[in-house]
C-alpha cells in the first residue's frame, strides 16, 4: 500500500492520469465505435457470424469499410490526443506547442513508417498498428516519447527547432532500421515461431508467455505473443484442426495443450489480464454509483475488445494491480491445463471469432462441449475472487482522489 501510495502520489504519474482523464469522453467513444465496428460491422465479428448480419442486412457490408476507419481514426485520435496532453503538462508552458508537435509527429512516424515500408493495404491498418480496439499496448510508445520530449525541451527549449527536427529524425531513421533489420517473425508471432522448440514443454512456456504478456500490457507494451489476441502456436492448432477434421473427434489430437487451446480460449477473457473479470468486480462495487467506472467498459470487455476501465480506474502502471492482472490470467491457464492433462476437458481446437465472450470460446471451440463451457464460466468466477480485493482498494483510492480533487476545486 505505501509503495502503490507514493507511486500514485509522483507528479509524473499524476500528470499522466491527468491527460486520461481529459480525453475520457473521446476514450468511452473510441472503445464503443470499436466494440459495434469489431462485432457487427467486422466479417469475422462475433454478432455478424452467429446472426449472418452481412447476409440479411445487405448495407452492412457496405458500410463496414467506413466503420472500420471511423473507428481506427477514433481511436488514433485518443492515442495522438494522449501523447500531445501528457507532453503539454510536464513541459514548461513556453515551450508547449513546440514540444507537443515534435511527440505527436514522432509517434506518427514511430507506428506508421513501418507499415508504409511493408506495403500493407490502407484497410489493414488499424489491426496491423493494434489500434481496432482501445487496447494498452498502444500507450506505451506515447508515455516514453512524452517523457523524452518534456526532458528535451524543459532543458533546451530554446533549441525548439533543432529538438523538433533531431527526435523527429531519430524516431525515423530507428524505425527503418528496425524494419530493415529486425526479422518479420519477432515482429509477430513469436511462440508460434518458437513452438518447435517450445511445444514439449507446453504448460510451463505457455504460463510463463503469458505472465511476460501481462508485464507487457501493464506498461503499455504489446506482448510476444500479440496484444490481448494469443494466437501463438500455429503449427499446433493447424495440426490439431487438421486431425479433428478427419477423425470428427478430439480425444487424441497431436497437440491437445497449446496457446491457442489454453490462454486464448480461457485467459483472455475481455482482453489480456482477464478484463472481464476486473470490470465485473469493479461493476459490483460500484454499482449503487450514478458515475460507475465501470458502466463504459461493460459491453467492450465482454467482447474482448478491450476497457476503458484500464486508463480509467487505472489498471495501467497501477503497482496495486500488477498482482490480480497477473495472477488472474495465470491460473485461468493451469486449470484447463490441469484438466485437460487429467482428460475431463477436451483441447479446443475449432477457431472462433475473436470477439466471441470469453466464458464460450471453450464451448463453441470443442465443438459445443458442457464442460468446456462450465471451465470458461469458472476461470470467470476464480478471476473476479482475485481481483476483488485489489480493486476494492483501488476504488477506495480513486474516491478519494476524486474528493480530494472537488475539495481543491
């Protein structure tokens, strides 16, 4: 408590949960657009799949191309508006508009050089840049260069134009080598590509990629295995879909514990860190509340497209959060593990939409197995157990923080 206390109390960390704050009409926007545009609008979206909307509602198709960008630029629009808030309030205010304009262009060329050198398709966008839906590895890369930037400027912003020209310059040309010589696989999936190597020890690596995952998330940072869609694995889950697929049962796939069959199917539920669960204990605390965090981040974890609730509350760079986040997504892995071992749950195998609810990835992915639904309803249930004490405390804080904040004002 007292490190999470002078933690919160540091004027860098105030600031920037200050510049969240600013934008949190604009960031319960972008993750609403998001969550319609990912599961309606979206061809592979769960809503669009299970009701055939694109086939009864001919419009739908037609105007998914338009959603989809609105939704990118919505969501661009609270990154960009992040870095150039978070810059402005630890810079000094004569050096404001210099310094904001170097992090907003920096972060520009920083996500967007690399996929202008790839060539990838304008509508590719917004998954290849992890901005479809309000996710925290998107923050990561605004919170260094602001921190950089305010540093530069405060110490020589009488250099404005050279600053400007020089982190700009830096920022570009580190891309392109990055691109240049950083191979494609690191860039993606890289416990897919590793799974040769890693797939004789599948439970301990794939706990051990998930807790790195989180650490990730928990700093802004996208993850090995991608952020808050595993997908790690590939040789396995074409293996096993390709032997479910020819024998029509699941008793004896070549690889019943991998990623995709444990921590996409049970530890991501409503994103990385189980989300849904930290929502759901939030909601329960809160739910007498007229102002609950919660009520923007319902609909959006429930769909795995991510929650404001992270920015918000917050989860991100939170120490007391570091613990359920963690843990959570640990243990909605070792007990399908353990059951899969001991043969009671059969290995998921069948892809599902990725905005499918996380408690019935499990069913739908066995093929419609009870128990396979009963886990992913129990890894839920054990999730919001972990996270209630810590939340507990966190919203305790955030009250008073919010009281103290009106008795200033």
């Amino acid at each position: 408590m007292t490190v999470n206390r002078w933690w919160l109390a540091h004027r860098t960390v105030q600031q920037l949960y200050a510049a969240l704050r600013q934008l949190q009409t604009l960031l319960y926007g972008a993750a609403g657009l998001a969550t319609v545009n990912l599961t309606i609008f979206a061809k592979h979206g769960f809503l669009n799949q299970i009701f055939s909307l694109s086939t009864t509602i001919p419009l739908l198709k037609l105007l998914a191309p338009f959603i989809a960008q609105l939704s990118f630029l919505l969501n661009l629009a609270v990154l960009l508006g992040f870095a150039g808030l978070f810059t402005a309030r630890l810079v000094r205010p004569q050096f404001r508009v210099p310094a904001c304009s170097s992090a907003i262009v920096a972060l520009v060329l920083l996500r967007f050089t690399e996929p202008v050198m790839l060539d990838v398709d304008v509508l590719q966008l917004p998954r290849f840049l992890n901005l479809e839906g309000q996710v925290l590895p998107s923050f990561g890369g605004a919170i260094i260069l602001g921190l950089i930037t305010s540093w530069l400027f405060n110490r020589w912003g009488r250099y404005a134009t050279a600053l400007l020209l020089g982190e700009v310059g830096l920022v570009f040309g580190g891309t392109i080598l990055w691109v240049l010589l950083v191979p494609d696989w690191s860039r993606g999936d890289l416990y897919g590509a590793l799974w040769p190597i890693l797939g004789r020890h599948a439970p301990l690596w794939i706990v051990v990629c998930v807790m790195v995952n989180c650490f990730l998330n928990l700093i802004g940072m996208t993850g090995t295995i991608g952020a808050g869609n595993y997908n790690g694995g590939s040789v396995a889950v074409h293996q096993n879909l390709s032997y479910a697929l020819t024998t029509h049962h699941l008793t004896r796939v070549p690889w019943p514990i991998n990623l995709h069959a444990i921590a996409t199917t049970y530890a991501n539920t409503g994103g990385p860190g189980m989300l849904l669960a930290a929502v759901l204990a939030v909601w329960l605390l809160t739910r007498h509340q007229a102002q609950s965090p919660a009520r923007a981040s319902k609909w959006p974890a429930l769909f795995n497209v991510g929650a404001p609730l992270t920015l918000t509350l917050p989860i991100m760079l939170n120490p007391i959060m570091v613990v359920p986040f963690v843990t959570s997504s640990v243990v909605a892995c070792l007990i399908p593990i353990g059951l899969t071992t001991v043969r009671w749950l059969p290995p998921s195998v069948y892809p599902v939409p990725a905005t499918t609810p996380g408690f019935l990835r499990g069913f739908l992915a066995t093929n419609g197995n009870l128990v396979a639904l009963f886990v992913g309803c129990l890894t839920v249930v054990v999730a919001v157990a972990i996270y209630w004490p810590f939340v507990k405390l966190a919203v305790q804080q955030l009250e008073d923080k919010n009281e103290h904040d009106e008795t200033m004002g």
